[in-house]
C-alpha cells in the first residue's frame, strides 16, 4: 500500500473515531432552544416542558430563548446559522412548514438546513361555530357551501397561517367555495365568531375549548385523521363528507446542518425519554396535544411532505408569496 493509501486511511479511521469521542464528552455546557413566538404561548410552553425534562436527561441545563416575528422564521435562521455543535436548537411548529411554502426569500432553506431530531407533539385543530348555530355538523357546513351563489366564510388567525391554509386545503378537497376572513391572532378570531361575524372558525383546541366548556361555542369537527380524545364525540372531517383530509400542527426539534449524527442520536434518544415523563405528557395534553417521538429520519420525511403540502396549496389557492 503506498503512503499516500496510508495517510488517507489514518485519516478516515481519525474522523470515524473522533465523532464517537466528541458524543461522548458531550454535552459540556448548557443547550439553548430558540422557538420563535411570544412567551408564554404554545411553543413556548411545549420548548420548556421538554427542555427541563431533556436537562435531566443532558446532565445540563436546557435554556429556552424566544426570539419572535416573521412566523417563527427569525428564530428558525439563528439555528440555521448557529454552530452545528449540538448546543442551539430550534423548536419547529408546523409552521416551519408553511412558512416555507410563503415567504420567498427565507434566509435559510426549509429542509435542507437543519438536522432533524425528534418529533415532540402533534395536535389538530377545531371546526368550531357558535353553541346555537343552526348548523349541527360538518356536512351543514358543505351543504350551504353549494347551496349558495357565494362563499361561506370562516376565520382563521390570520393570513398565511396554518388555520388559515387548512381552510384553502379543505375548499379545494371539498369542491366548495369558501371565504377566508383574516384576524389578528386567535383570540380576534373567536370574538368575531361569538359575535356573529363569522359562521365558522379553524382553531388550535386552546384557543376554544374554555368557551366549548362554558357552553357559548360547539365543535362541528376535528381535522386530524383520527377523533381528538380531548372530544371523542367529534367526528373528524374525512368522517364527514372529506375523505382523506388530515391537518395537524406537529412541534419538534431541529439542528443546525451538519451537526454529527451521534449528537443527533443522543438528542433523539433522550428526548424520547423526556416525553415519557409523566408531567410532559401531562402538559401536551392540557394543550391539545399529544406526546408523540419519531426518527430523525421520520421527522425530515414529515416536514419535506408539509413542505411539498403546503406549497400546492398555497400555488393553487392563489395565495401571493411573501
């Protein structure tokens, strides 16, 4: 074997040692989370359940940093660009994926710039009207869709938000025509709905379920591909009258590109084992959702399809590209 056969060798063997060695002195210092909305909303409360348990787990603590505007994706580029050390993560929602599919000039590419870890949750969201809406099911809603020369309208939080492009999905697998009526957030979405502004609403089950309690609002359908058991009574919209509909939002953790498999694999392995903590699961449900792991594998697949998903969509619907 000539020399230089030798020394590239003794430099592959080198690199194939070094990744084990560097998992296992890692973590030596304290992991930080970027998610990118308000403090104290959903992503937030997800990142640090998951974050405190992962710290157990590490052996160092997990610091959770909000970094919000641009639907998530200021957070999303400050992972992309950070070190790919294992140290800076970035809690994902699913509208990581959309927002892939809206803005054009991302400083970072969707996939393709991120390690994926694990998923963390996934949740569906609520076809939600008023409690003495003459509209008993979904299939009212496609009902009255054909039945009028116009569009029936909902409300969503807000332009380009996944409630909002769930809409869009469900029109164009339904063949109805549909009105989207844009909000400041949730919140505004639910007054105009108690106000009769609009006869429906897609919702995240926080933002609803205090007023389902209290009786002023009613649950017409859940739109993942299974019953939420938050309410086993609710048929699902493929149950009526969409078949093959399915929209859920999904939280999970990505890295920087780059960042070396077995750092992956030890971040996958130990957040598996946070979700298993009875006070994580317990959280995720009080939110709607539930505690739910995968392969980092199984998590690109995922997002690459939302992507793909999404993408459709919002070319199909017309959406103009931020």
């Amino acid at each position: 074997m000539q020399r230089r056969d030798l020394l590239a060798l003794g430099a592959a063997w080198g690199a194939s040692t070094a990744l084990p060695a560097l998992a296992q002195a890692w973590p030596e210092r304290a992991l930080k989370i970027y998610q990118g909305f308000a403090p104290g909303g959903n992503a937030d409360a997800i990142a640090r359940a998951v974050g405190v348990e992962l710290g157990k787990t590490l052996g160092q603590p997990v610091v959770v940093e909000s970094q919000t505007g641009a639907g998530g994706t200021i957070a999303a580029g400050s992972v992309a660009r950070a070190k790919p050390d294992g140290y800076t993560l970035l809690l994902a929602t699913g509208g990581h994926a959309v927002a892939g599919a809206l803005y054009q000039h991302l400083p970072y590419r969707t996939v393709a710039d991120f390690e994926a870890i694990s998923t963390v949750t996934f949740f569906p969201f609520l076809v939600v009207v008023r409690a003495d809406a003459r509209l008993r099911g979904f299939g009212d809603v496609l009902d009255a869709a054909r039945a009028k020369a116009d569009a029936v309208s909902y409300g969503s939080a807000g332009i380009g938000s996944t409630h909002h492009l769930a809409g869009e999905l469900l029109a164009k697998m339904a063949k109805v025509p549909m009105l989207h009526v844009p909000y400041r957030g949730d919140a505004a979405a639910v007054t105009a709905l108690l106000s009769g502004d609009v006869p429906f609403i897609i919702a995240p089950p926080t933002a609803v379920m205090s007023n389902i309690q209290a009786g002023k609002l009613r649950a017409l359908a859940t739109t993942g591909p299974q019953r939420w058991p938050g309410l086993p009574n609710v048929p699902t919209v493929a149950e009526q009258g969409v078949p093959g509909y399915d929209v859920r939002s999904w939280a999970g953790l990505l890295a920087p590109a780059g960042t070396p498999r077995p750092i992956v694999d030890r971040l996958n392995a130990d957040t598996h084992k946070a979700l298993q903590a009875p006070a994580v699961r317990q959280r995720l449900e009080d939110m709607g959702g539930e505690a739910r792991g995968s392969t980092p594998d199984e998590m690109k697949a995922m997002v690459t399809r939302e992507l793909e998903k999404w993408t459709m969509v919002v070319a199909e619907s017309q959406i103009p590209r931020q």
